[in-house]
C-alpha cells in the first residue's frame, strides 16, 4: 500500500476509509481489500491509517462504471497507482474537466481511449 504525497492528496480532495467504502459498496472489507489487489480501485494509506479510497470512486452504491477499465489501461501504460491518481483527478480542457468527473458522467470509453494513447 503506497502512501501518498501532499499534492496528489490535495488533487484528489475527499477520501473515505477502506470500511467505509465497503459499507457504500454493500461489501465485506475482505472483498472491498479484494478490489485494491485487483486494481479495480486504488487504495492508499494517509495518516498512517487504514487505507483510503477517493469518495468520487464509488456512486450510488457502486465502483464508477469504467473505472476498473480505465486504472487496467493506465498500469499496462506503465503508471503506478499515485500516477493513476493524479491523471485521473486532474483537469483536462479538452474533456472538459477531470478523467473521473468525465467517468463519473457516463463518457468512460473516451477516457480510457485519452488513458491508451498515453502508452504511445
């Protein structure tokens, strides 16, 4: 479990604990530590603490569709999960906004093709 630097901390803003994820997610924490392994979420330790996961991972009671796809295209890219991270919760003009919050609104297969070509 990686911890995090001060400016990805501040870029991603709100984090709910691990258990708390697995709660919104109707989950066991075995499961929802499951997810992490698996790269279907990221997870980080913050203030030597449980880990944490970005609350904007999880909707209405769900893991963002798309997500597990697109942090699957960033890995095979070569990004570890801070850099995964930080793209994904910073602002590109062209979407616009940030890659999560283009998620977040259904436009998935566009952000992971934008993730594809950072591999080129």
């Amino acid at each position: 479990m990686l911890q995090i630097d001060r400016e990805t901390d501040q870029l991603v803003g709100e984090w709910i604990p691990l258990s708390e994820a697995a709660r919104r997610l109707g989950i066991t924490v075995g499961r929802a530590k499951q997810l992490l392994r698996d790269r279907k979420l990221i997870g980080v330790r913050r203030d030597g603490g449980e880990p944490q996961v970005p609350a904007a991972f999880i909707k209405n009671g769900d893991v963002l569709k798309g997500l597990p796809g697109t942090l699957t295209v960033l890995a095979d890219a070569g990004f570890d999960e801070i850099e995964s991270l930080r793209w994904l919760f910073t602002v590109d003009d062209s979407l616009p906004g940030a890659p999560v919050e283009a998620i977040a609104a259904g436009r998935h297969t566009e952000v992971k093709r934008r993730a594809q070509a950072l591999a080129f």
